[in-house]
C-alpha cells in the first residue's frame, strides 16, 4: 500500500471542443516528495492538475490519486486531499479567517489556525471579504486553506505567482516544512529558481505530454549534449579577441566562443588551472576579464533546450 506513488497518471487524454489540452500524459508522483510541474503557458499543467484533483473527467486514460478514482472517490478523497487553485476557489463574499477556521472544524486534525494565519501574515485580513483581499492575500489564504486540514497530499497551482519576496520565502517554507512532515506535494510553478530550491522531482510538459522528469540535478546533467557540460567560464572583454590563440594555451576538449560582442564562453574541464591560463592571457592581450564567472547549466537552460524560445499563444 505504501509503496502505491501518491498520484499516477496514464494516457490522460482532456480535450476542450476541437483543442486538446491533455495528450497522453504519463506522470507518476511518489509519495511525501515535492514534485514541481513546469511547463510553458497552455502545455497542459493545470488541466492535468484539475484532473488529479476530481474537477474534470478524463477523455482517456487514468488518474488515481492516493489509489483512489479523483471523480468517483471524490468523497473519500476530500478529506485527505488539500487543493490550491490558480483562481482561488473561495466565496467572494467570506470572510478570511472565518472561511479558515470553518475549514478547520471540518477535519479531524486541523493545523493550528492562530500560527497558520501569523505565519502567512494574515493576522491584519481577520474580518475582511474574500474579494477585498488583494492579490497576494487572496492566493496566501488558498494556501492556507489548502493545507489546514493537515493533508496528505496537496496540489498547489501556482502557488507563489504574484507573490512579494517576502511572502513568497514564507510559502517556500511551508512548502519544506509539508514535505518534513510527510506530506506529498505537487505544485506548478514557472519559476525555476522555485523548482530547484523546492522539489525533488521535475516534470516538464509540453503539448499536453510529460517530456521529460528527473530531479533537478538529473535533468540538468541528462541534457548535456556532447562536449557541453555544466559549467563555463564567462568574461566581457574587448570584441574580437583571437580565441583560436586562446586555445592554443588551454587543454584539448576546451571550447571557446564569442557569444555576442566582447562576451566570450570557455567550456572544457573546469579547474583551478583552467581560469588560471585564462586569467594570464587576458593579461597578457591586455584585457581585464569583466565580470569573469563560473557559470552552471540550470533547470531554466534545460527547460528552454527542451521546450523551445518561441512565445506561446
Ligand atoms: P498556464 O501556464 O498558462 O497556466 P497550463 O499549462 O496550465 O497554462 P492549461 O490551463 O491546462 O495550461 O491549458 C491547456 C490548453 O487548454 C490551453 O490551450 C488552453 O487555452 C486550453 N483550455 C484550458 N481550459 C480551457 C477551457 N475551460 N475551455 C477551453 N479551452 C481551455
């Protein structure tokens, strides 16, 4: 039983008239992980998530959540399932703290609603409307009334999009502190920086399909094409440096190249002795290496590989 992932997903197929959102997903999430959901706009992300959470039916395939049917188990699930959605979900006409307290009487072992609404910072919305919250409150008290119920699993739409600095560290260690506890979490984001800092597991779609998972670490060494590692020096100088000369300099399998005027990229094995020769022929063509840095592949690099520059309609 415990070995059961926390939500499995294949061949979901979700269309919208002619448009088909959802294209044969394949995703499986383990359980008391963070798995974080990236994709560029329309690929399909919240479809798929509104479909784990009972919202929509599947035109094709299965979704289980917690071995359960999302639809037919709805009841069941309820209980044991905390859902954030992108729109908030809430009546515009509660009021804030009331909504999270009535939320908490309907579970048997509720979070502490008093250090909940501190840590989130809205001790100031107590009385207030849904709708006279403003943004970032509305999405900081979805969150809070996603995760109140001390859930087993929560899914999380985009949970720190418009969020200031400060709240969005808050819901960063809220989301760490679900994870210690044991809690399965599935969150969207396009924030990468978020998806490295928070989960242990990345799955990138794209059409409608999962591309490509791994933890983060993994997806970034996965897609190295050849000769292109992780990391690279960079350094501004004057434009047109004789790289070819460089080279002659440096050990074979180093590559070096102007990517744009005077912004020069030297990859190869990267040590000590590396940057050193590069340091002294810079001195030596009379060049001082502006801001000369290691620079490491990160999960944004591979999510533009993978999926493309292009904007999406
Ligand atoms: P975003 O990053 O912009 O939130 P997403 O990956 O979550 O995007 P979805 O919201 O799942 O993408 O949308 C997938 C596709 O389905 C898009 O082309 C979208 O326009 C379409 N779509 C989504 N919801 C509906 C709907 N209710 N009716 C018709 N088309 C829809």
């Amino acid at each position: 039983m415990e070995a059961e992932p926390a939500v499995e997903v294949v061949g979901l197929v979700k269309r919208y008239g002619r448009k088909t959102a959802v294209d044969g997903l394949d995703l499986t999430v383990g359980r008391g992980a963070v798995t974080a959901v990236l994709g560029p706009n329309g690929a399909g992300k919240t479809t798929t998530i509104e479909t784990c959470e009972g919202y929509r039916r599947p035109d094709a395939g299965t979704v289980r959540v917690l071995g359960l049917d999302p639809v037919a188990d709805a009841a069941r699930l309820r209980p044991r399932v905390g859902v954030m959605l992108q729109s908030g979900g809430v009546y515009a006409g509660a009021r804030a703290v009331e909504m999270l307290q009535h939320t908490a009487k309907l579970h048997a072992r509720p979070l502490d609603v008093d250090s909940l609404v501190e840590r989130l910072g809205l001790g100031s919305c107590g009385r207030t409307a849904y709708r006279r919250l403003s943004g970032g409150q509305q999405q900081r008290l979805a969150l809070a009334m996603a995760v109140v119920g001390r859930p087993e699993l929560v899914f999380l739409d985009e949970p720190t999009a418009g969020l200031d600095p400060q709240a969005r560290r808050a819901t960063w260690d809220l989301v760490r502190d679900l994870r210690a506890d044991g809690v399965t979490v599935v969150l969207t984001t396009h924030a990468m920086e978020e998806a490295e800092q928070l989960a242990d597991q990345v799955a990138i779609v794209d059409g409608g399909r999962v591309i490509a998972q791994g933890s983060p670490a993994e997806l970034v060494r996965s897609n190295e094409s050849a000769g292109d590692t992780q990391e690279a020096l960079r350094f501004d100088g004057r434009p047109g440096l004789d790289l070819g000369a460089l080279l002659k300099a440096l050990p074979d399998g180093t590559a070096a190249a102007e990517l744009a005027p005077g912004s020069y990229r030297i990859r190869g094995p990267l040590d000590p002795q590396l940057l050193a020769t590069v340091a002294a022929w810079c001195a030596q063509v009379g060049v001082l290496p502006d801001r000369l840095t290691v620079e490491r592949r990160s999960l944004e690099d591979v999510f533009l590989e993978l999926t493309g520059r292009e904007l999406r309609s």
